[in-house]
C-alpha cells in the first residue's frame, strides 16, 4: 500500500508537488518485508517435501513466481495511489482557489494533516499555508502520472521481486536440501533485521532492539502465514 502521507500538501505549497517520491526507507522496507514473508511461505514448505531436487527447484519456481505476481500488483497500486493522492491535492487547491472563507480553507489544510501536525502549526500556520496554497497557480498541481511515478512503480515491482533471490542462493549452493533450508532461513531473518534497523534509522530509534523485534515478528509473521495455509 503506498506510504505518501500528507507531504503532498507541503510539496504542493513549495510548488513541486510531483517532484517527490513515495519511496522512502518505511516504504521499502515494507516492500522488501512483503517479498520476504511471502518466498518464505514458499521455501518453507520445503521442509516437508522431499530431497528431490525436481521437488526443490519446483517450489522455488512457485516462490519467484508468487512474488512476480505480486510485485506486479504492488507496482499497479502504486500507481492507483499516486493517482488518487494528486487528485486529491488538486481538488485541495481547486477549493482554497475558490472559496474566499479563510476558517473553511485552514479546515480543508489541518483536514490534511496529522492532528499533532495541526496542532503544532496552529492558526497562523495553517493561515500561511492556506494563503501560500490559494495562490499557487493551479498548474502546480497536476493529476496525471509522470514518469518519475511509473519508475518508483518499477522500483516497487523490483523491491518485491529481488528479495526472493537471497533467499534461493543457498540451494543453488548448497546440494543439501535441509542444510540449503538453514541458511536460507538464517538469511531470512538477516534481512528483516536489516529492514528494521533502516526504519529505526530513519526514526530516530535504537538500531539493534528494532532489528531485533523485525526479525521476531517476521519470524512469528512466517509461521502464521504457514499456519494458516500461505
């Protein structure tokens, strides 16, 4: 699901609201995360089957071609979101251009905002941006995709698909299926914590006890998904 907040309204303010990119680091790391638990649900059903290595390749074949598939749908929701998002800031600029009510224009911005970011701005904020937004040119503020928008699609269809391969390396190594598990497993687990540690990163947090707490969930994530049949 894309991840744009309400940067949209300030991007629209400083008269770039198609220059910025959904793809920031919660954003990928959710991607990689969804690729992740998805090839696990595949690969781990190898521990059932057989040491066949037509069995093997079978189910790792099913493993890129799960996460293909839904790469590929992430790319398009992508794109349904920028789409809808832009729509949604260009109604908000068509309205503070024709509306004269100034408490009705800083309703419509803090309407846009989280309520902590609302609150901090307070009225005089909300104001500014209201009359810095009502006098943008509506040209600003475009609904139709760009190419920026189809290549962070192409990146998202990517983040999906290639983190399945890290996880295949060690049965194209390893001819031993439950040793070629282990570490595909073992570097499962690396990745997720690596994701946390980048959206710790990105928040301010402690880098170890979110990698940490990534790979868990993950972990627990894996077993729910297979569980209950994924």
């Amino acid at each position: 699901m894309n991840t744009q907040t309400h940067a949209g309204v300030a991007a629209t303010s400083a008269g770039d609201a198609s220059s910025g990119t959904a793809l920031d680091p919660v954003y990928r790391s959710s991607e990689v995360i969804f690729g992740l638990l998805m090839a696990m649900s595949f690969i781990g059903s190898i521990s059932v089957a057989t040491d066949g290595q037509e069995e093997v390749r079978t189910l790792l074949v099913a493993a890129l071609g799960c996460n293909l598939a839904w790469g590929l749908v992430d790319a398009v929701m992508h794109l349904v979101g920028t789409k809808t998002q832009k729509r949604r800031n260009r109604a908000l600029l068509e309205k503070l251009h024709g509306s004269k009510d100034a408490d009705a224009g800083r309703e419509l911005i803090a309407d846009e905002l989280s309520g902590p970011m609302a609150e901090s701005l307070g009225a005089e904020g909300l104001e500014l941006m209201r009359q810095r937004l009502a006098a943008a040119p509506l040209t600003l503020s475009r609904a139709r995709l760009t190419g920026r928008d189809f290549g962070d699609a192409v990146i998202v269809f990517l983040l999906v698909v290639l983190s399945t391969f890290p996880l295949v390396i060690p049965f194209m190594l390893i001819d031993d299926t439950a040793r070629a598990l282990l570490w595909s497993r073992l570097t499962a687990l690396v990745m997720l914590f690596l994701a946390g540690a980048l959206l710790a990163r990105y928040s301010h947090g402690n880098i170890w006890l979110n990698g940490l707490a990534m790979a868990g969930i993950g972990a627990l994530l894996m077993a729910a998904i297979m569980a209950l049949g994924g």
